[in-house]
C-alpha cells in the first residue's frame, strides 16, 4: 500500500506532535553575527554615547532643570567675603607723647600727678591713697 502524498504542513503538524525524551535537549541556534558585532560588546557602546561630549546652550540647560537653574545661580551670585579668622592681634600704642605733669598737694603734701584730659575715671595708687588723701572713696 502506498501513503498518500502529504502537503508540509501536515508533516510539520505530525512531527511537532511527537514526544521529545528527557536525553534530547533541544538548543536554539546562535544568532548571527558579523565579525565586527562579535569584536564590540553592547556595554562598550553605551558607555560611550553616554561619556560623549555635547553642545548644550545655557538656555536650554537652565531650562530643563530647576535644580540645576537654583544651582548656577546661587553661585554666581555675589556674596559678602566671610572675614578671615585672625590668629594673634598686635595693638600697638604710643609710647612716649606729651603727658600733662603737675605737682598737686592734698592735706599739705606734694603728689605728683598725670593728666588725662580724655579720661572719666580718676585713677591713683593704693599707697598714696592709704597715705596721703585718705578721704571717702566711691
């Protein structure tokens, strides 16, 4: 007896029907590739459009970003210098200049006296105070 002829479509039907064992694997053809793809990874190439340089102008770099307008702008505005921290001081005065020098006397003995005309305070020392003026004191 002879079997009738079949189209492909029905073969393909009955072949896709038949059991695959657990011993045959079934594999997927490897893609085809060029010899140039197979020499550049895909990693390589997205690294360097993303390391590739651009021309952006300002307007539209300030336009696309708030944080970066607040950003730019903050550092150029212009500020008060921050004073610089000074580590010793020197106050220097004169030493020698024209002393207003009078002999006073209190009680009938002689002081010797230094004027200041620009002072509010009347300074003088312990022992003379103790010896000579001997008055009230506030």
């Amino acid at each position: 007896m002879s079997e009738k002829p079949r189209n492909v479509s029905q073969r393909l039907h009955e072949i896709s029907k038949v059991p695959i064992s657990q011993n045959q694997s079934v594999t997927k053809p490897k893609p085809r590739q060029s010899e140039i793809s197979t020499q550049i990874g895909d990693t390589e190439v997205v690294n360097n459009i993303l390391n590739a340089p651009i021309t952006l102008r300002v307007r539209e770099v300030l336009a696309s970003s708030r944080e970066l307008s607040e950003q730019l702008t903050e550092m150029i505005k212009q500020k008060n210098t921050r004073p610089t921290a000074t580590a010793h001081a020197i106050i220097t005065t004169k030493d020698r200049g024209m002393l207003i020098c009078l002999s006073l006397e209190c009680d009938g003995k002689t002081v010797n006296a230094i004027i200041d005309t620009g002072s509010q305070l009347n300074v003088v020392s312990k022992d003379i105070y103790q010896t000579i003026i001997r008055l009230p004191m506030n």
